[in-house]
C-alpha cells in the first residue's frame, strides 16, 4: 500500500472511531431495545445522545 492510500485509511479510521464506539457501546444499553416511540423518534434520540457521547470524548 503507498503512503497516500496508508495517510487516507488513517484519516477515514480517525473519523469512523468515535461512531463505531458509540455503536458498540449503545448495543449494551438496556434501554435502547425498550424505546417505543416511532422509529423516527428513537433515531433523533440516538443521534443526539452520540453527539453528546463523542463531544465528551
């Protein structure tokens, strides 16, 4: 792999992190998989609480 391919897999990976935690870490929360609001709702309240996670990180 050349050194630009190598810089831009590091970029992409340093931007991907944070979410995939989030993922990784919301899958152990017992209340994720008790929302029963709409499907639209649950995603607002998802993405709001990975804003939140990664702006403490």
């Amino acid at each position: 792999m050349s050194s630009d391919e190598k810089d831009v897999n590091e970029a992409h990976a340093s931007c991907r992190g944070p979410g995939d935690r989030f993922n990784a870490e919301l899958k152990n929360w017992p209340a994720s998989s008790k929302i029963r609001s709409s499907p639209n709702r649950a995603a607002e309240l998802v993405a709001t609480a990975q804003t939140l996670m990664i702006a403490n990180t």
